[in-house]
C-alpha cells in the first residue's frame, strides 16, 4: 500500500520531497524482525518492485513533479 503512494495521491506528487523510501525501508525492516514472517516473494513479485522502484528512484533524482494519479486514472478499476 505504501508504494502505491504516488498513484493514491491526489494532484502533483513531488518525488523530490517524498519519504515514501524511508518509510518503506522503515517497516521492511520492522517485519523482518518478527519471527516466522520471513518468506521469499514469489519472483514475478520481485520484477514488479524492482522495476516500480527502478521509476520511483529515477523520478526522485529529477525531483520530478508529477501528477500520476491523474495519468493512471483512465486505467484502474474499481
């Protein structure tokens, strides 16, 4: 749900000032210390987050400001 940020935003998102990584990083690292939660993602899983990550990180170097609820609105389903 987190990294779904950008998209459940309402207006431009500015990637530059977000901290959606840290908080992230921060509760990846909070569930990975609870015992037996652990698990490995199944692998088309671990394409989607690398390549979602791969924008999200190339949009925040650009500071970009962007309004991407607006361009995937035409695509989602309720």
């Amino acid at each position: 749900m987190q990294a779904c940020e950008p998209l459940k935003h309402q207006g431009v998102y500015d990637f530059g000032q977000s901290d959606m990584v840290a908080n992230i990083r921060n509760a990846g690292s909070q569930l990975s210390m609870k015992q037996g939660y652990w698990h490995t993602p199944p692998a088309d899983a671990i394409f989607l987050h690398r390549k979602l990550g791969g924008l999200y990180l190339l949009a925040a170097k650009l500071k970009a400001r962007v309004d991407v609820n607006k361009i995937f609105l035409p695509y989602m389903t309720e």
